[in-house]
C-alpha cells in the first residue's frame, strides 16, 4: 500500500502541475483532445520497477480505492442520488491510469478523518499538505 500512495501522490502532483502549467503556454490554436487519457502509470517519471510490481498486484487481486470528498463545487450528489462534479472525472482517470477502481464517496468532514483514520477511504483530495497530515496520512 505504501508504494501505490506513492505512485498515486506521483500522479496527483504531475496532474496538478499540468494543470497549473498549461495556461502558461501561449499557442494560436489549442489542440483538441487530452494526451492524458492515454497514459499508463508505467509513463509516470521516476517510478520504479518495484512500484509497478506492486500495482501490478493490486490490479491482480481485483482491489479497488474509496477516494473520498467532503460535499463540495467538486464533489456533490444530484437530485437522483448520484455523485457528480470534478471528483468522478478524476475517478476514472485514475481508474484508467491504474487499472484499478478508484470509487467516489461524500463524507461530512468528521467523517471523511474517521474514515481515512480507519483505512476505510483511502484517499482524498480534500486536504492541504501541513507536516503533521504528512506523518499520519503518508506512509513510508
């Protein structure tokens, strides 16, 4: 589990700067498209031959991630009783990235730190690094 919380902060972190990144290139036209759907968690820089044995594992034994949100813009739940917002795309990209199931869930805030505190959810997107959440919530 600590290798693939590495590969996947790895990714969040290269998504992210992508995406700060990209209205930083100025260009007549914007290609259509995403070149990021297309990519495997074996193209992420730096990581290694044991990280992708790991996950390797993970996408053998048919395991599947709750990554959980507070209700939010990103994370919310429609009339019919279905999750929407940015947090399902992000979901699947990293379903497809992994070939792993990262399933969405909502949480109130107490409940959301419970859960991550019991494992239940295994990531969220909905913390700010501070040094002691890194202690807690990134294992080495």
């Amino acid at each position: 589990m600590r290798i693939i919380n590495r590969v996947i902060l790895l990714a969040l972190v290269a998504v992210i700067s992508f995406y700060l990144l990209s209205g930083c290139i100025k260009s007549e036209a914007a290609p259509r498209g995403n070149s990021w759907g297309h990519i495997s968690f074996r193209d992420i820089p730096g990581v290694t031959e044991d990280e992708i044995k790991a996950i390797e594992t993970f996408q053998k034994q048919s395991a599947s991630f709750v990554y959980g949100m507070p209700y939010s813009t990103e994370a919310f739940m429609k009339e019919d009783g279905e999750i929407d917002g940015n947090v399902i795309l992000l979901c699947e990209w990293l379903s497809a990235l992994f070939g792993i199931q990262f399933e969405p869930a909502l949480y109130e805030w107490s409940d959301l730190i419970a859960k991550l505190n019991t494992s239940e959810v295994n990531f969220t997107g909905a913390m700010m690094v501070a040094e002691e959440r890194m202690e807690t919530y990134l294992r080495k």
